[in-house]
C-alpha cells in the first residue's frame, strides 16, 4: 500500500527541520518550507521544495503543517501574530514538533480549534541524526483521529507514539529530558568517582556495559566523557531550559521533583561557568571542577 501523497509546510529550517522537510520531500510529499531567516531555506529549493517569503504563503494550500519553531512563544507569534492560523483552510492539521511548555501545547491547541484547525504537539527525541536518519522517536499528544491523520508524516521521521490528549506529548518530552539530564549527571559522577580513586575509567565505562548500569547515555555520552569531547550536539544551556521547564510544569500540577530540582541547580552553575554552549555532556566538566580534577 503506498502512502498518499500530501501537501506539507515545514516552519522552522534549522538544524532539524531541514532535515526533516528533506525527508518528507523524499518520501513524495509536496513540501513547501518557511524560516524566519529566509537564506536558511533557500538552499531547500534546488531539491524541488518551494521556499516562501512568508509563513502565510507556505501554509496557505497546506494538508498538514509541521512547526520546528525554537519556543512556545515563538510558536504563538508565527501561529497568531505572524498569520499562519488565519491563512490555513479549514482543517487542515497543524502539528508542533518544537520542545515547548505543556500547558502553552494546551493553550493552542484550544485556539486553533475554535478557528477549525486540528493540532498535535509532536516533540522529538534523537537530535539531528534521527532527523537526517528518520530514526526520531515522536511523542504525540492529541486526538487519536489526528494522530493517525499525521501518520504518514511520521512515517517519514521515525517512530510515534500516541500518549494521551494535548498537552501530553510535551509532558512525556519534559519526562525525557528529565532522565536525560538526570543520567548524564549520575554517568558523569560515576566515572569521575572511578577516576579519584585510581580507576581507568575508559575502562569502567567498558567494565560496566551490558550490566543493569549500561545505557544510551552510557555508551555514547559517558564515551564524550572519557575523550573529553565536549562539542555540542545539544548545548547545556538547552538542557537547563529543559530542566527549568519540567520544574515549572511540575509546580503547575502540584509535584514534588527533588531529583530534577538538585539537577537544574547544577546544569545552572555549569551554564554561570561559562559551559552553557559545551554538549550537555559537558556537566562532566562542572562536576571535575567540583573535585579540582581536569
């Protein structure tokens, strides 16, 4: 069965989103993009995707469009203020694949409806490899007709899972950055640790693989870690953005985050030494400093 062929906007071409709009184009969708800055697109056209001027022309036809805007905020302005709402047709599916607020995903998504359009928030994990590779784990909050109206977009881009009403595929990012930040805390304390004592800790890394300690962050970050390859794929100061967002959501619905709280603090006092533009693997350099290790 072969995937129906959509028209497709992409707001937002930047490290993700020319990927992105790269791969729908190859999976035979018509793909029409917009950023802010319009010489980032340009380059897009001589793949045969139409580059506009602005927002509203890029949606204007649209089936479905794709926003990779850089915060809420921004995704209200370019939705409400900018004209890209009131230039869609009636129903056609907007879906917000930026890292934004839980409850700022809720506020649009009520806006929206009342003008007729659909919305999922649809935020990503697996950074710009997933991107270039369609390996990006996509969590997906809304109605379950919308999210199997958004399927072949996804397809596309990875894998997608429908996690509740709007709102909540926010929520569940919010909940990966928390074990993100959490456990490049924990693997960066653990090999210092080793280290201090006398340990290789190339090879405690190597050591502790395929135990109950191993992960993702593990092999690929505590590997950074031991080449002191700081060079940022996602910056520390987007992970205390992160952190700071899960901590306000959690105020919001009355929960007690104690680990995340302890977390924020030092991706913060690495950020205020100068680390926020390091990997934020980097919280292995705030965490050396701490024990006056290089």
């Amino acid at each position: 069965m072969t995937t129906p062929s959509l028209r497709i906007a992409v707001l937002g071409i930047g490290m993700m989103g020319s990927p992105m709009a790269r791969r729908l184009q190859q999976a035979g969708h018509t793909v029409h993009a917009w950023n802010r800055t319009q010489s980032k697109a340009d380059p897009l056209a001589a793949l045969g995707i139409a580059v506009h001027a602005t927002v509203a022309e890029a949606v204007r036809q649209a089936d479905i469009v794709v926003s990779l805007l850089e915060n809420g905020p921004a995704v209200e302005h370019v939705l409400f203020h900018a004209g890209a709402a009131q230039a869609m047709r009636p129903g056609t599916l907007f879906i917000d694949m930026a890292s934004i607020q839980p409850r700022e995903a809720r506020d649009h998504a009520a806006r929206l409806g009342e003008m007729g359009l659909a919305h999922l928030d649809a935020p990503v994990s697996g950074g710009t490899v997933g991107a270039e590779n369609g390996t990006l784990a996509i969590m997906a909050g809304g109605r379950a007709e919308d999210f199997a109206r958004a399927q072949p977009v996804f397809a596309a881009l990875g894998r997608a899972t429908h996690v509740g009403p709007h709102g909540s595929g926010q929520l569940t990012k919010l909940a990966n950055q928390m074990i993100v930040g959490i456990t490049i805390g924990a693997v960066a304390e653990a090999l210092l640790f080793a280290a201090k004592g006398g340990a290789d800790m190339a090879k405690v890394r190597e050591a502790i693989q395929g135990g109950f300690a191993d992960s993702r962050i593990l092999q690929l970050h505590g590997q950074r870690m031991v080449d002191r390859d700081f060079a940022p794929k996602a910056r520390m100061g987007v992970q205390l953005k992160d952190m700071r967002n899960a901590l306000g959501t959690a105020k919001e619905i009355g929960f007690d985050a104690p680990v995340t709280t302890l977390f924020e603090a030092l991706y913060a006092e690495g950020v205020e030494h100068g680390l926020g533009e390091l990997d934020h693997s980097g919280l292995f350099v705030e965490l050396a400093s701490r024990n006056a290790m290089q």
